[in-house]
C-alpha cells in the first residue's frame, strides 16, 4: 500500500531489536518516498536487518519471528567488527551518516588497509628469524619464506606475538597510542587490530563465502517485471502460480526463496521469460551469466 510504512509487531515480529531495525529502514524510506529519492534497501549479504526485511516479505510469518543468526546464510560476512564497513558508506549515501562520522570511519578503513598492506610487505625466514624466537612467538620454527599476513592466518598466533618478532616490530604500544593516525583513539586502535585478525584467521572461509555471495547477485539482480501474468506461465503447477501472484517478488532471487518454491520452477520461469523476450529480461540474463562466469 503505498505511502504506508510500518514497523513491529504488526508485521509479525517480536523483540525491541526487530522493531528497531524495521523502524529505521520504515523512518528513512517514507521520508525517501516524500522527496523522491530511491528508497533504501539492505541486501541479505549486507546485513542482518535486510534478511529479516526479505524473510518477512517472501515467507510471511506464522508465528512472532525472531531474527536469529542462524537466519542468515552469509553470517560470515555478518560480523560484528565489520558492521561500519559493510553500512557506512550506504549510510552516507542515504545522507544518515555525518561529516564527523564519515571522517572517522573513513581514517579506521584507511589504518585497517595500510596495516594490512604493512604485514604483507615484511618477511621474515629461517635466516633473519632465530629458532627461539620463532618458537617463542609462532610455536615452531619456519622452514621457508613468510610474511607477516600468512604468519597471523596460524590459530596460534596473534598481533600483538607478531609486533613482538625482532625485525618485525611495529611496537604494538605504539599503534595503541595512535601511530596509525594522531586522530585515531586507543578504542579505534583496537577495534583496528581485531579486524585485522579476523580477517587474517577466517580468509579461505570468508571469500569463499563471498564468491558465494556474487554467484547469488547473479538471481538477485534479475528483476521480475512488475505485470507479469503467473497465470500464463503454464509450465508451473497451480499453486506455484497462485503463489507468486500472491506475492509479487521483485527479484528472481526473491521468488526462488518464496516458501514452496523450487529450484526446478525458478528454471521453468527463466524458460517463460527468455522466450517471452520480456523487454530489457534477455540482455540482462546475459550481462548475468556472462559476470557469473567470470
């Protein structure tokens, strides 16, 4: 219904957490759809608030819905220390974002890239890096050649170990101080090492998951048109086609999550769409597929 915004318990949810992050996404799309502006969407892979959103509009609620991590298929990219760098910069599209903020957060992305960049660039061998210093920090020694990024990926080996390598340091102290930035606070500072820990330990998982993340947007950026007749797609059963008329999803990507929905009638719907020539569906099927293989 357009112009109508709601938040809570009347869209099916429970708990102030739910209600908050409906509430924000309601708040800056009404005000979006007084001046025009396009309104703001949260992708499932950009935040917890966008799967909660998609949940509630493509599988409804037969009960008070919690958003539980487990909800969310890309929780790995869902973390906690990265949430200003995944929500920044769309916040500061929407114009919910500060000069002061934007300042801050753009000095934090900055360090965290020029650390990272550092610890790629020092090396350290079986020559430069004595036995008992190497067991001291990493445990054991090393038989080849590493740099400092692939010494913190080891489960056993933390930032502060590694500031502590002779010929290595950045005197770790000294960061806390604010040698990544006279601006930067001691907490910033912090939050700065974590993600880079973080980063380091959970890199194979975190971009596989994010390969699988642009293999989904290959569904996600095909939209439906908005006066597509389910009821000619003949190849789909009755129900499916009543379902979808039901509840009109924007997207392929939203369709193929709709409760009832397989995989097989995703298929049968590409067929429809594709030998229908529905306007702009072929070109962008293709600029699809062609990125997808890529």
């Amino acid at each position: 219904m357009a112009g109508l915004f709601f938040a809570g318990q009347i869209n099916g949810t429970s708990g102030y957490e739910e209600a908050a992050g409906q509430g924000i996404i309601a708040g800056v799309n009404a005000a979006s759809s007084i001046t025009g502006d396009e309104p703001l969407i949260i992708e499932r892979s950009q935040g917890y608030i966008g799967v909660m959103i998609d949940d509630l509009t493509t599988h409804g609620v037969d009960e008070p819905y919690r958003m539980f991590t487990s909800r969310a298929e890309f929780r790995l990219q869902l973390r906690e220390d990265n949430a200003d760098m995944r929500l920044t910069e769309l916040g500061r599209q929407m114009g919910l974002v500060d000069d002061a903020r934007w300042e801050a957060f753009n000095r934090k992305r900055d360090a965290v890239s020029r650390e990272t960049e550092r610890l790629k660039s020092i090396w350290v061998n079986p020559r430069n890096l004595p036995l008992a210093e190497a067991e001291r920090v990493l445990g054991k020694g090393i038989d080849r050649e590493y740099n400092l990024a692939d010494l913190l990926r080891r489960p056993d080996v933390s930032y502060q170990g590694l500031m502590s390598l002779d010929g290595a340091k950045y005197q770790n102290q000294e960061l806390l101080d604010g040698l990544v930035g006279d601006d930067v606070s001691r907490e910033t500072a912090r939050a700065i090492i974590e993600q880079i820990e973080i980063a380091a330990k959970y890199s194979g998982y975190i971009d596989r998951q994010r390969d699988e993340v642009q293999r989904a947007a290959h569904y996600e950026n095909l939209k439906l048109p908005e006066d597509l007749d389910y009821n000619q797609v003949t190849a789909l059963s009755f129900e499916v086609r009543q379902r979808l008329s039901r509840q009109r999803p924007e997207t392929l990507g939203q369709a193929s999550r709709l409760s009832g929905i397989t995989p097989a009638a995703i298929s049968l719907l590409l067929i429809h769409l594709k030998r229908s020539r529905v306007k702009g569906f072929a070109q962008e099927s293709a600029a699809s597929n062609s990125t997808e293989a890529v």
